[in-house]
C-alpha cells in the first residue's frame, strides 16, 4: 500500500526545469534506491519531499492524509527524516547529538538515555562517545547522523549519498547500517550511485530521467 505520495510535481531552478513528476508513489516499508546522472535533480527531490524546499507546484498524500507545501505540515516532519550527504553535528557530545531528536519531541530522561544507548550500540559508536564531534571522520559522523535518525524511528528516511566520499571500510560499516534499514519497516529512499547500495536485496530502483522518475531495470549478468 502507498504511504507517500506526490502528484503532477514539478520543479524548476530559473529557466531551467528540473522535475516534472506525474506520480511517485513509495510503499508502506519499502526502500528504495535513486539514481540518475549528476545534477539530475535527487537531492533536490529529497528535499521537496523532506519539506526542506517547495516545489513550484505538487500535491501529496500521506496515508489518508493529502498535504502540499503551503505550509508542509508540522505532523509529516514527525514521520519524515532527511540526512544530508554531510550531516551537520552539533558542537556537544555525540551522545547529545543522537539525543536531540528525542528532546525535541519531549521524550522524558529516562527513555531518552534507553533509547541513545540502543542507537550507541546499533551504530558501533561507543568507543567515539568521548570524542567531540567535529574531530569525527566523515564515516563516523555519517554513522552518527545515521543514529540520530534510527532512534527516532522514523517511518519514512531520506537519505542523500550516505556512502559518497567515505573510505573503503567506513563505506562498509554504512553499507551494514543501511541494510538494518531495509530490512526494517521503514520506507527508505536512498539517492545513490554506489553499485553495493545499489544492489542490496529487496532494494526497488528509481531512476531521474528527463524529469521524471521511472523504474530503473535491474543490472544485466556479466
Ligand atoms: N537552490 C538552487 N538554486 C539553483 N539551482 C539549484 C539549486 N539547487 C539545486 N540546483 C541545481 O539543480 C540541479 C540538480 O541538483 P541536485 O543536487 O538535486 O542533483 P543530484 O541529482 O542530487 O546531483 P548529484 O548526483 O551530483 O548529487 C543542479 O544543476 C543544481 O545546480
């Protein structure tokens, strides 16, 4: 069943017209895969769908629940997490930074700390906990930022590039998280050109093409 929804998208930069999206409909616990050449318009249609930027004009579906972007309502950012291809860390603690999410939405101390040491654990993260975050590797505060999403348990994760520029064993603990992802019950949308993130199991590929989103087919053999 169709738990996000948009239809008759569209998104233009100046002249210059970006996305033109008839319908993109993603499946309750789905992930999915996006690809497409560079400066096709992924990160930009992450953000729209975050709510982090506007389309020009679209209209969507939450469920039941239809939503547009005049405001993009508060209740959706509750189920929709974006994390940036270089997610920013707050000047704190790691163990603060994972928490955040959950003080925002008021979750008592007691469960806070509950559920920051399950994502400590989840991510491999507790030998880095005295370490302040911007002396962090890039792996590391991918993996982070990839924690601070997971406690919140999101129903519906965006993530932009999430293995890009990491070395060969960070991308390989990244590559482990995302697949805990997958098997979840989360919808997942991964904007990605990495072929090991691209070919994880029960993966469905969506592919940019002239503004529009399609099935991409599967890698031939050989
Ligand atoms: N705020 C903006 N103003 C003007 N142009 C923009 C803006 N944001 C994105 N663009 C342009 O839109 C195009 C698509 O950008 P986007 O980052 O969505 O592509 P992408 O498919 O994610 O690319 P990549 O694979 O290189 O990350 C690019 O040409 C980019 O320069």
């Amino acid at each position: 069943m169709s738990l996000l929804t948009v239809t008759a998208l569209s998104k233009s930069f100046g002249e210059r017209r970006l996305l033109s999206i008839d319908t993109l409909a993603l499946d309750s616990g789905q992930s999915y895969v996006l690809t497409g050449e560079n400066g096709s318009g992924k990160s930009t249609l992450l953000r729209i769908l975050a709510g982090l930027e506007a389309p020009d004009r679209g209209c969507g579906r939450y469920g039941e629940r239809p939503f547009d972007w005049h405001p993009y309502p508060g209740w959706l950012r509750r189920q929709i997490i974006y994390v940036h291809q270089h997610p920013y860390l707050f000047h704190t603690s790691v163990a603060e930074n994972i928490a955040y999410g959950l003080r925002a939405r008021g979750v008592d101390r007691g469960e806070r700390e509950r559920l920051v040491a399950a994502a400590i654990a989840w991510a491999r993260l507790a030998h880095l906990l005295g370490t302040p975050p911007q002396k962090l590797s890039g792996g590391e505060r991918q993996r982070v930022a990839l924690a601070r999403a997971w406690v919140l348990a999101p129903q519906v994760l965006l993530l932009d590039e999430p293995t890009a520029n990491l070395d060969a064993e960070s991308r390989l603990q990244t590559i482990d998280l995302l697949r805990g992802f997958v098997a979840a019950q989360t919808t997942a949308v991964i904007a990605c050109h990495d072929r090991d993130v691209i070919e994880l199991p029960d993966m469905q590929r969506l592919q940019v093409v002239d503004r529009q989103i399609r099935l991409a087919p599967e890698p031939r053999c050989g």
